[in-house]
C-alpha cells in the first residue's frame, strides 16, 4: 500500500494540472487532479486527501468557497494558487485559513518546497502545551515576557533579544522536554518565509545560549540531541 502523502490539485486550466501532477508524482507524492470544486469534493469522500493545491479563480465556485468549508469542517492543509495581481484574494485565502500561498506563474520546484514544508508543520511540529500559552514564562532564573518581548534576570534586569532569537526561545518555552528537530524548529520560528534547507537555526541556538547559558560551551538549558535536534531542559512555569 502506498503511504506518501496524497496531493489533491485543483485547478481549471488543464495544461497546469496536467503538469503539476506528474511533477509531484515524479517527487515521490500521490497526486489526484479535479479541474473544479465539485470535482475536489467528489475525490475527497472517495479518497482521504493529505493537502490540496487550490486555485482561486475558477468558474462557478471559486477555490475561497472551498477553502472556508474545509477549515470549517476539517484540518486538511490548504496551499492556494492565485494571480500575481490578486492581492485582496491572497489576504482572504490567508484569513479564511489557508495554509500557505503561491502566486502565478511559479516554479514547480517552489510549489513542491511549500507542500514539504506544510506537511511538516500540520504533521510533525508538537502543539504547546495549553498551560504555557501566557504572557508570562519563567525558567531557571529568567523570565521572558511575550507581550513586551523582554527576557529578565532575577533582578529583573532585560537582556536584549532579537526577533530571531525570541520565537526560538518561545517556541523552546512552549514545548519543553520535547526533542525538536532543525526543521521543527525553523517551521516555527520562520513559517512561510523558510527555506528547505536552511541551517539557521544552528546559529540561532548558539546565540541564544550565549545570552541564557551559565557556560554556553557546556549548554544545560538547551541540550543538543545528536541525530535529533535539541531539547530544552528546564521546568518552565507561567506566571503573573
């Protein structure tokens, strides 16, 4: 039984969904085509679909339509398609709750990049834990507040942090004990904006522990798991 990821295109122009799937089938994916909405809903209670590729403009319903019924209904991830010009549709699709947009004409190549790295993020990336979703976390002796974007000492005193360096630490504090891989931890603290194959977050890390390690050459806080990721260690508590 083939267990790759089933891509479903939807699109109206039959030369782009003709190309698009034997692209992404030559990729590795499982890749079903409807050239309409009614089509797309006829392939999706015949077959579970992993994400679909959804243009915009179409006759008759258009891919927004679609695209509010399955964020209403369930969590298939939503990739959509739209003219370069169309940039009220683009912040619609985006408020409605796609995940993840690619503007006419593009790269295959491009496409293929954005649905890795969707799957990733609706399949892989832990969900924070519910009690750690305030303001307010403290670890060891710091204190990093989300609202103000400052990291305080025991003495209240802020280090500076920069953008980069604040989503690692809120995406560390949010799951803590959990093993997080390089690619998690991009999708987190880059979401879209991410390259495949970006190594950044090696960088970010070393950073971060030069500002919050007692000794950022034997790391405590934010321990390196080989072959894994890295892993924060502390007990982080929310706070007033």
């Amino acid at each position: 039984m083939d267990t790759s990821p089933h891509i479903l295109v939807v699109d109206d122009h039959r030369d782009i969904r003709d190309l698009l799937g034997k692209y992404l089938a030559k990729n590795g994916l499982r890749v079903s085509l409807a050239e309409n909405v009614a089509a797309a809903r006829r392939l999706m209670k015949a077959a579970a679909v992993d994400l679909v590729v959804l243009d915009i403009m179409m006759p008759g319903e258009d891919g927004l339509a679609l695209c509010r019924q399955l964020r209403a209904t369930s969590d298939i991830p939503v990739i959509l398609v739209t003219a370069m010009t169309e940039e009220t549709d683009r912040v619609i699709g985006l408020e409605v709750g796609a995940d993840d947009y690619v503007t006419k004409p593009f790269n295959p190549r491009e496409l293929l990049a954005r649905i890795k790295a969707v799957l990733r993020r609706s399949t892989a990336v832990p969900r924070p834990r519910d009690s750690l979703e305030q303001r307010r976390l403290r670890f060891g002796r710091w204190t990093l507040d989300s609202e103000r974007r400052e990291l305080l000492d025991e003495k209240s005193v802020a280090v500076p942090l920069s953008t980069a360096e604040f989503n690692l630490l809120s995406a560390f504090l949010k799951r803590p004990g959990i093993v997080l891989s390089r690619e998690q931890l991009l999708d987190l603290t880059s979401g879209r904006a991410a390259q495949v194959f970006d190594r950044s977050i090696d960088n970010q890390v070393s950073r971060l522990r030069k500002k919050i390690e007692l000794d950022a050459k034997k790391p405590a806080l934010i321990k390196t798991v080989w072959g894994g990721g890295y892993l924060f260690t502390p007990a982080v508590e929310a706070v007033d």
